[in-house]
C-alpha cells in the first residue's frame, strides 16, 4: 500500500473526482438537459433513486450493460457537489 502525503493524496482525490465528474453530462437535446451519464438517457437522479430504493451497485451494472462502477460513483460525486454549497431550511421543528 502506498501511503501519500496529505497534499499529494488532496491532489490525487481532484483529480480522481474531476475524471469521475466528466462521466456527467448536461445536453439540453437529452432528457431536457437534465444530468446523464455520458453516452446513455439514464439520468443522477434514475440512478440515485434505484439505490435509494435498494438497488445494489451490482443490480443495476447487471440491468445496464455498458455501465462501470465509476458511473455509479459519478452519479454520487455529481450529488454531493450539487448539494455541498446549498443551504436547508426545516420545513418544520419537531418538539421534544
């Protein structure tokens, strides 16, 4: 195992997520621009809701012929940066 120092493994980590982020595609002629995995109509969303719902990363690799593993963390990464910067007011505070 290679042990990286905190810069480098910071370094490596972007550019590992810059590659992964590429697989994300926005096209306004494809599913009215909402975000795809590049070279399919299947939408972040599709896929997030499949394992939200209890789809295992090998259920839907196996219904998808062509999909990797690094589509599927795409579609984490591309949700996780959507969401890092927004801000979440309650709906409703619960009492104790």
């Amino acid at each position: 195992m290679i042990m990286l120092s905190g810069q480098l493994f910071q370094e490596v980590q972007i550019m590992m997520n810059e590659n992964l982020i590429d697989r994300i595609v926005l096209d306004p002629k494809i599913k009215v621009g909402k975000p795809v995995i590049r070279g399919t109509r299947l939408t972040v969303d599709f896929i997030l809701n499949r394992l939200a719902c209890g789809a295992t990363e090998n259920e839907i690799l196996n219904e998808y012929q062509g999909l990797t593993r690094e589509d599927l963390q795409a579609c984490l990464l591309f949700a996780t940066k959507s969401l890092k910067n927004m801000e979440f007011m309650p709906l409703m505070v619960e009492s104790v």
